[in-house]
C-alpha cells in the first residue's frame, strides 16, 4: 500500500499576501511578527510541492504586524528594529493623541469657567443700575430675553446673538451717572433733566468701552435710542447707518417699558406696544424688526415675564 503524502498546509493567499506557515515555523515565536511572501512565492511553492494540499484560510493579517520572509540575518535585524522603531513612534502618538484630548477638555472647561465669571460680572453691572432705579427690577434682563427672541427670529448668528445679549443686559448701564432723584422723579422730566437722562446712552458707552466685551458690544448700548428715520440720539444715524443689533435692541426696550410702570406713569401694556411698534413701521423702528416682534407675539405667544 502506497505511503499516504505528508499534508503540507504551505500557503494561504491573502490579498497580495501570503501567510507562509512553513517558513514561520522556522523562527522562534518571540520574534512576534507574521513571516510573509509575495503571491509570486506562493506560486513557486505551489509548482514546486504539487500534489499537496494547501491549508484552509487563516484569519485576515494586519500588515503592520508582518515582515517580508528573508533569509539574511543582517535584513531580519534591520526589519526587526524598524518595525520596533515604528511602534515606539505609534506608540508616542497615541500617547499624544491622549495629551491632546485631556489638554482640550481642560481648555473647555477653563473657558466654560471664564464665561460662568463673565455672565455673573455682566449681572451684577446690571443689578447696579437697578440698585438706584428700583422700579424697574428686571427691566435690562426681560429686554435681553425678547431681543434675543427677536433675533433669533430674524435668524442672526449665534455670536450676533450673544452679543445683543449682553449689550442689553447692559443697555442702561450709563444710568449710574443720573441723579437717583431724576431717575425716580413721579411726574413728568423737565427738558434739562431729560437731557440728562438721554447721555445715558453715551455715558454707557464710555463705560462698556474700556471692558473687553466682544466688539461691538459698547457699540450697540451707543446706538440703542438712534432711530430708523434719523430722529433719535445721541449720532441722529439712519436706516443701515445703525448696527442691525442695535435696532433690535431698540424695539425690545420700547416693548419692555410699555409693559411695565414707572414712577410718571402706569404701564400702558403690551398690546399698545405693539400698536406704537406697528404704528411707526419703518419711521422709528426697522420694518424687519418690528414684523418679527409681532409675528413672535400673535404666532408664537411670546410673553414678558
């Protein structure tokens, strides 16, 4: 009875790979690297060990894990070292990687820290002017929410948003320079201290300026009592003249103090508000803002809180 041929599971083809299983017996498992021919070798062997059958396919290779097969000792070293050299280095980059990613969160979290102690510096400015204008409590901030509103209606940008965000949060800040008595007067203002009053506008300013607030935060509190036509103060600027931020900011104070008391005079409401708003479309107010502020309160019940 004829000799059984000795199976010889020599070579598996794996893309332009072949796991040569016969040559990695050859060396010792601590080499830890898959030994690999080019499918031209595979079809050598073939040819050369005909009759044989060739083993099942292995799991896929990662060719980063694998070396040509080679014969001299001088080239597997060489191979060997580069391929240790190269781990090192995925393995300081992985590092790094690791370094970035914590360095980035941190940076988040800083940031996040910055803009908690920003916010509480911007409330308690505001709450100064509030200090000495006791009856209108939470005017800057109900102004701040419905500009914003409105903005984001208009569809500004998140940053122009921010931006009228804190401007109005601040609109009154140039209050702090008019008398208390003035400020609190239950009757009618003379012109003088109407005048006085209207530097509130410049006086903020003055004072925002010198704070390093995202441009053009200063600029917007200068312009909120400019008006559409060109009437309003401190520049008499017009139409495009005046920053779309600032004219937003001008309905929402309109808006807001109509809603609420004050010492001269109980609140009219929202409603006449939105009449006077409505009224002077495109003469005092930008026919843009005042269409949104309207559609934001008939469509989307918007309310002042």
């Amino acid at each position: 009875m004829a000799k059984k041929k000795e199976q010889i599971p020599h070579s598996v083809q794996k893309g332009n790979l072949v796991y040569c299983e016969k040559h990695k017996r050859q060396y010792p498992p601590s080499l830890g690297c898959q030994l690999c021919a080019y499918e031209e070798f595979a079809k050598r062997l073939k040819t050369e060990e005909a009759g044989h059958k060739v083993s099942e396919e292995l799991p896929s290779m990662n060719l980063a894990d694998s070396i040509p097969v080679v014969e001299d000792d001088e080239t597997k070293s060489q191979l060997l070292k580069e391929l240790k050299d190269t781990r090192q280095r995925i393995h300081e980059l992985e590092k790094f990687e690791t370094n970035h990613k914590q360095t980035a969160e941190s940076l988040k979290h800083s940031m996040e820290k910055v803009q908690r102690i920003l916010d509480d510096t911007i409330n308690v400015m505001a709450s100064i002017v509030e200090l000495r204008e006791p009856y209108v409590v939470g005017h800057q901030q109900r102004v701040a929410i419905l500009a914003c509103a409105i903005a984001a209606k208009m569809g500004l940008s998140d940053e122009q948003i921010d931006r009228l965000r804190t401007a109005a949060t601040l609109h009154d800040t140039g209050k702090i320079y008019v008398p208390t008595e003035t400020l609190g007067k239950p009757a009618e203002l003379t012109e003088t201290e109407r005048a006085m009053v209207n530097l509130h506008a410049q006086m903020g300013y003055k004072v925002l300026q010198k704070v390093d607030f995202p441009r053009p935060v200063a600029q917007i509190v200068l312009q909120h009592h400019e008006r559409f036509d060109g009437s309003g103060y401190p520049s008499g600027l017009s139409g495009e003249e005046i920053l779309p931020e600032a004219r937003i900011l001008a309905v929402a104070d309109v808006i807001e103090a109509m809603a609420s008391n004050r010492p001269h005079r109980p609140a009219p409401g929202v409603e006449k508000a939105l009449e006077e708003i409505s009224k002077n479309k495109g003469a005092l107010y930008d026919p843009e803002v005042v269409d949104a502020s309207l559609e934001l309160f008939a469509e989307q019940g918007f309310t002042l809180e």
